[in-house]
C-alpha cells in the first residue's frame, strides 16, 4: 500500500485556517465559559434557593445531553422556534460551546471554592469584609490556583469537542479534512494529519497547564516551608 500524503500537504494553507479557527473557537468558548462557570457556580453556592436551582437545572441539562444534540438545537431548533431564519455557524458554535464549557467549568469553580476551609471566610468576615469581598479576596484566589489543572483539562476537552461543529459545516480543523478527504478519498493520509495537528495542539496546551501549576505553586510552597 503507498501513501499519498503529498496530496494532502497541497491543502496545506486550507489545513492551518482550519486549525486557526479551531484555535479560535476553543480559546473563545473557554473565556466566555468561564465567566458562566464562575457566576454559576456562586450562583450554586448562593442561599437564595431559586437561583441556585436554576443554576443546577443549567448544570445537569447541560452536563446530561450530548454536545452534538446542543449544537443542532441551537442552531436548527430554536431559529424555528423563534421563527427567524438560522444563525451564523460561527456565532452557533461559539455560542454553543461557550455555554457548554460553562457548565463544566462550573463544577471545577463550585468544586474549588468548597475546598477551601469554611474558616477563612468566617476569619474574613470578622476582619469586616463582606460577604463578596472576602470571595473576591480571600476564596477566589485560592481556589484558582487549585482549578489550574482541571480548568487545563477542559482547555484540552473543548479543543477536541470542538471538532463536532463539523456538523453544521463550520470549517475548522475537522471540516477542513473532510473536504480534503471528499477530493482525494484518501481517509488515512487526511485524519492521521488532522489527528497529529490535534494531538500538538494538546500536548502543547498540557505543557503550558504543567507550567502554570509550577509557577503558582512556587507561592504555597515557600509558604508552607516558612
């Protein structure tokens, strides 16, 4: 059998847009999840009852049903049920994976905060800070530092997740080697390529996770050898 991935490398402009708005739509839906994780996950830990339930209703449908269903809902099933004509595919995937990363982000930020003793907010709030205040200064900082590699993790799981935008013919990385692969018929060549684009990808972002958790580190461990 002779491989052919030549016919591959003369898409290779077409190869590195892909990755680009790969790139694009992780790092995106990553920040914007984050901003609805860390407000969902006050939200779950809030005593007025009615928004810590909505928050856990949008955590479990969220967490419950495949990314896949997600994005088709949004992007065929509410334009019908708005009556209006269908989004962007761009704005759909971000939107969608944004809110997706959100709730698992959630999780990591709601699972953070409860591992910090409870005796520090209560040592903060005889201080006089209230009750956000000593969040914002005193929980928040702390529990960032230990949601770095579960946050990395969902860095690497949206990157990869993101290929299944490929459904409404969006065209990243995943897209672009199924045209390629549709020209040539050569399957092989075209997903051993888009799969070692994914896995340096992956890797690097490992990379930079495993150097973050050092740099933060260095902090609590001379405090602790103090």
């Amino acid at each position: 059998m002779q491989f052919q991935f030549e016919k591959v490398f003369q898409y290779w402009p077409m190869i590195l847009r892909g990755v680009q708005v790969t790139i694009q739509l992780t790092v995106v839906a990553v920040a914007i999840g984050t901003v609805i994780g860390l407000v969902t996950s006050l939200l779950r830990l809030s005593r007025f009852k009615p928004a810590s339930l909505l928050a856990r209703c949008y955590v479990d449908f969220i967490r419950g049903t495949p990314l896949m269903v997600q994005i088709l809902l949004f992007y065929y099933g509410l334009p019908q049920l708005l009556g209006i004509k269908a989004f962007d595919r761009y704005f759909s995937g971000v939107v969608t994976l944004s809110i997706n990363s959100g709730a698992y982000v959630s999780e990591i930020f709601r699972a953070g905060i409860q591992s910090i003793h409870h005796g520090q907010m209560e040592a903060a709030r005889s201080l006089g800070m209230t009750y956000f205040q000593a969040m914002r200064y005193v929980i928040l900082p702390q529990a960032f530092k230990r949601c770095i590699p579960p946050l990395g993790n969902e860095f690497i799981a949206m990157l990869k997740d993101s290929s299944l935008v490929s459904i409404i013919s969006l065209q990243e990385l995943m897209m672009t080697g199924r045209i390629i692969e549709g020209h040539y018929y050569r399957p092989f060549e075209t997903y051993i390529v888009v799969a070692l684009l994914y896995l340096f990808m992956t890797t690097t972002i490992s990379q930079l996770v495993s150097y973050l958790e050092r740099v933060f580190g260095k902090g609590d461990h001379s405090k602790e050898t103090a």
